[in-house]
C-alpha cells in the first residue's frame, strides 16, 4: 500500500462515516489546505478501521497524536509504520 493509497483510504472511511461522497470530501479538505486538515476526534474514530485495513497499530503516542490532526500526516504515519513493518518482516 502507497501512502497515497493511505490517504484514500482514510479518506473514504471519513466519507463514510459522515454519509458524504470522497471525492467532494477530498475536495473541501484540498480547500482547507495541502495537509487536508481534519478533527483529530474524526481521525480517531476511524484509527482502528484504519489499523484493520492496513494490518498495522500506530502506537498511542505524542507523535501519533500530532499525526492525527491532517489526512495525510496521519497517512504518513500509518505508511511509515507499514514501512518498518516490511522491514521487519524481510
């Protein structure tokens, strides 16, 4: 999975969630900014859906609460850690 991919993903699950369509959601957080900047209450009710989908745990902690606060800082994270991962794992 690319960290682009990631981004969908969370993007679609706040979609979802919120009964909107993504790519009119990808739209308006395009407006707010380039890091798509959301709720962090958003970001975590979707973590664990986010964690399923990926197969990876993004560990409570400050900088995973930093991460939450944009869609694609909290889709750097999960690719990094998905990254460690496939590391690990070789």
């Amino acid at each position: 999975m690319t960290e682009p991919e990631v981004v969908d993903l969370i993007v679609d699950l706040l979609a979802e969630d919120a009964g909107r369509d993504p790519g009119q959601l990808y739209a308006e957080l395009v407006e707010l900014g380039d890091d798509l900047p959301i709720d962090s209450l958003l970001a975590v009710d979707i973590l664990t859906r986010v964690q399923n989908a990926t197969a990876t745990f993004l560990p409570a902690t400050e900088e995973t609460a930093r991460a939450m606060r944009s869609v694609r800082a909290f889709a750097r994270a999960v690719w990094r850690r998905l990254d460690v991962q496939r590391v690990e794992s070789a």
